[in-house]
C-alpha cells in the first residue's frame, strides 16, 4: 500500500531529495495566512494557489491561504487530513512535444467548512496578516439571496458570507481592509460583487459607517480567469499517477500547461498580489476589457459556434474534433478568417493560435456534449457580438459562422422527452442513430416550434428560422434585421439536413 501525501511523508529526506516534482520546501508551513479563498474546487486549486505556491518557492508572496468551503464533507476535509498538500500535474505541448509536469503545492495552510463551523469563520477577520480574499463559488455562486439575513450561521450565498466577515473585519480592524478579487466567470464579476455587499449592508440595517468603510478601505477588482482544469483524473490514470509518484493524494488534480489571470487594478492591487512577480501568466492592468475579449470570442467563441457541427459529425471530444481534418479545418477557418478579424485586440492571432494548440491537448479529454451546455445562451454572449461587429467591419454576414447557428438549430432538434430532458439524434452509422440529451433552458422553446417543421421544405425552413431570428426576448436584438441572416441560415440548414453535416462542411468553401 502506498503511503498518503501528508506532511511527514513531504519533509522525510528522501522526498526533500527528489528531482521529478517541485518540492515543498520546510520553511512553506511556517508562512504567515494572507489569503482567504471562498472554494475549494479545482480552479481555484489549480489555479490560485498554484499562482501563489510558485511565487512563495521563489520568496516572493510569502502567504499561505485559508480555504472556506461551503459544504458540509469533502474536499476541506481531505485538506485538512493532507495538512493542506495536494499534488498538480500538469500536461500539455511544449515545443510540439507532449509534457507533464507534477508539484506538491503547499500554499493551503487549513480548511473550515462554513456549515459546520461559521464562528471560526468569522474569527479569520481578527487575523491581521489576512489582506486579499478570492473567490469561485460558480457563476451561480455570485448572485444576491433576499432570503439571508445577518443572523443565520452562515448565510447561504457567497455575497451574504462575504458581507458577515467583512463587517467583522470592520468592527475589529477598521484601519485594514481587504483586497477581494473574485474569479467566477461573470463580466464585472468585482464591480457586481461589490454591488451586492453594499445591498447586504443596506437591507440588514447595518452600522451607517460600514457602507462608507467598504467604499474606502476595500478594493473589488474585476477579474478573468483562463485554465482548462479537468480536475481529478480517471480511476485508471489515477492508479497509474501514484505509481509514478510512489504515494497516494486524495487530492491529485490535472491542468493544462497554459494559464491567464487578468487582475483590474492599480498599485495596491499590484501589492496585494505581489505573487504575479512570480508567475507571468498573472497580469495587472488598470482594464483588462481585452483580455477578456480575446478569451472569449475566440477560445469560447469558437468552442460554441463548432461544438455541434463536431458533434454532428460524430465527434466526442475537442481532441478528436482537433484530429479530424475536416472539423479541425472548419475551427481554424471559423477562428482566423472570422473571430479574429473582428476584433479589435491586440495579439488576437497569437493568442489564437495558443487556443488551437490548446484544442490539440493530447491529455484532455473535454466532452463536447458538455460544452453544448446552454447552446443558446451561449450564442448571445458570446457568438452574436461577433456576428455584428464582423458585418460592421465588412458588411456580410461570417458563413462559417452562420454555418455553425445552423448546425446549433439541428442539434437542438428535439425528438422525445424523458422525464423534463429532451433528446435528440445524431446518426452513428448507417440507418443507426444515437440520442443525447439537450441541456439547454430554451430546450423546450426549440422543441415545440420545430413540432410544426417539415425539415425537409425549404420555405419551411425559412419560415423557422425567421420565427428564431426575431425573438428578442432570446437574443436581445432581431437577428432578421441583418440582411441575409434568415435565407443564410435556412439555406445552410437545407445543406446540412438534405447532405448531412460532413458533406454539407465539403461543400463550404464553394458558398
């Protein structure tokens, strides 16, 4: 049996001397706690406390992090049992060449549930040194609870928690406030967070200084965080880790090999976050309006505008869509000749080209039925600003583009109901077909209006498609309004129902 990752097995000499993975150092336990993080998911473990354990093993943050996890049981406890270790590989290419990489990272000093043990929770406000607070609590997560209130043990969303250890910070240590920089995947996600602790404070009649002291002594800071992080591998690829490694760690987790951290800020936020003198992928700038943009018109962008014609087309995963000369040429084409000349950004191409590479990760697995999660939400954020800002530039409309909201229609085509889930089909092979399930709010919507469709009637097609065009309540905008939006579509629509997707892609260039 292997031993368990934990402290003992971390400082023995014969662990202080390997050279196959970043070592933690004896001195790391004794670091002062700076950092309060709200989550323990693989994000933020593959991410911010990377971040802040490669900075501290080139004496530079110098801090470790108190983890608060909302739930009752699991990782926190796992934390804690490790004495806050866990290893990280992480895999990629590097010069063309497949790598991994493994740290033992010791930047978690403890973890405290804030179900079970809220008063601890409250009592990090007293601890002096604490001086930035990080969040990922999901895009759920950072939302306003009408339902809490200042006395209940804890409040349940994040916002309200934040609110009860902030005004205890304020009653104890009103001359030190915080740096609070949340990373859940919400546009303003700091201005919105600061937003809703002020509400608390309002709506729990709380003392008339301490708006004013969140205002004065506290900096929210919009942020964006980019790292495909799979999280905990496989049963089997687990097995075969801790044989390499020669220990067992409950907490073994994967990452891509590319990272970005965009911190909205100026020099105190720069002080705050000293640990990005440690690590280049961290960036502060006074707007990181760009980095966003390019993150997420090209590498979600794309994602949303091919998942379905790869998945139509038989693919499971962004790997084998990556490895098919077909669909990967269509993603190229969709990125260079379309997302990109769109922007107005600096570096789109390269950062472009480092997404492709990252589609090509040989070690991730990513599901594209995952990724058709909220096709048409997904859509309007991210897709349609493309569509608009390319017709601005050059006045028609992107095919490939178009293309792909085509294929989105298909894919969404619902054909039974299970239960609440809808499904649809996808042919495997000859005469055999294959259901999936179609998470999607507007799944209902789709299925209903495609009812009344003969897919195979072109001005029926048309018709159906306008009927989508102009629901501003989905879209927030008319899309019949763009000339040759609705027969575009329709018409692309046709090719791939009466060809099927990957005919349909042959025949693109000729459009």
């Amino acid at each position: 049996m292997l031993p368990r990752l934990n402290k003992d097995l971390v400082l023995s000499p014969s662990f202080q001397a390997r050279t196959d993975i970043a070592v933690t150092k004896p001195d790391y336990f004794n670091l002062p706690e700076k950092v309060l993080q709200f989550g323990s998911g693989v994000l933020l473990r593959a991410f911010t406390d990377f971040f802040i354990d490669k900075a501290n093993r080139n004496g530079v943050f110098n801090g470790r992090i108190i983890v608060i996890q909302s739930t009752e049981k699991g990782k926190g406890d796992a934390l804690n049992e490790q004495h806050g270790l866990y290893t990280l590989c992480e895999q990629g290419l590097e010069n063309g060449a497949a790598i991994e990489r493994y740290s033992v990272l010791a930047s978690v000093s403890r973890a405290i549930s804030a179900s079970d043990d809220w008063d601890t929770v409250l009592d990090c406000a007293k601890i002096p040194t604490l001086s930035l607070i990080v969040s990922n609590t999901t895009e759920v997560g950072l939302a306003y609870d009408e339902k809490d209130r200042f006395e209940m043990n804890p409040p349940k969303s994040f916002p309200a928690k934040l609110t009860r250890v902030l005004f205890e910070r304020f009653k104890l240590m009103p001359e030190k406030g915080f740096v609070i920089v949340p990373t859940e995947l919400v546009e303003n996600n700091g201005d919105k967070l600061r937003e809703f602790v002020l509400r608390y404070a309002r709506e729990w009649n709380l003392d008339d200084n301490f708006a004013a002291w969140i205002e004065r002594e506290n900096q929210f800071c919009n942020s964006l965080v980019d790292r495909i992080v799979p999280g905990k591998p496989d049963a089997a690829a687990r097995i075969e880790m801790e044989k390499k490694l020669g220990y067992d760690d409950e907490l073994l987790i994967c990452a891509e090999l590319y990272s970005l951290w965009a911190i909205e800020g100026d020099e105190r936020i720069e002080q705050a976050c000293s640990f990005a003198q440690a690590n280049p992928s961290v960036i502060i700038a006074k707007n990181i309006t760009p980095y966003r943009e390019r993150k997420l018109r090209i590498l979600n962008g794309s994602h949303t505008i091919s998942v379905a014609v790869a998945f139509l087309a038989g693919k499971n995963t962004v790997l084998e869509m990556m490895s098919d000369s077909l669909t990967s040429a269509f993603v190229e084409r969709v990125v260079y000749d379309e997302i990109v000349p769109s922007l107005d950004v600096d570096h789109a191409k390269e950062f472009a080209a480092d997404v492709l590479n990252r589609f090509r990760n040989p070690f991730l697995r990513h599901k594209l039925l995952d990724i058709t999660f909220q096709s048409t939400s997904k859509f309007k954020t991210r897709v349609l600003p493309i569509i608009r800002k390319h017709y601005e530039k050059f006045g028609r409309l992107p095919s490939r583009i178009l293309f792909g909201f085509a294929a989105y229609l298909w894919f969404s085509r619902g054909i039974e109901r299970v239960g609440a889930t809808i499904y649809g089909l996808r042919p495997t092979g000859e005469k055999v077909k294959e259901s999936y399930p179609i998470q999607d709010d507007f799944a209902e919507r789709l299925f209903q209006q495609w009812r009344f469709v003969n897919p195979y009637d072109m001005n029926d097609l048309i018709r159906f498609v306008k009927a989508i065009a102009v629901s501003q309540d989905i879209w927030g905008m008319n899309l019949d309004g763009y000339p040759d939006f609705t027969i575009g579509v329709a018409r692309r629509l046709n090719d791939i129902i009466q060809k099927g997707i990957v005919k349909a892609m042959q025949t693109l260039d000729g459009d």
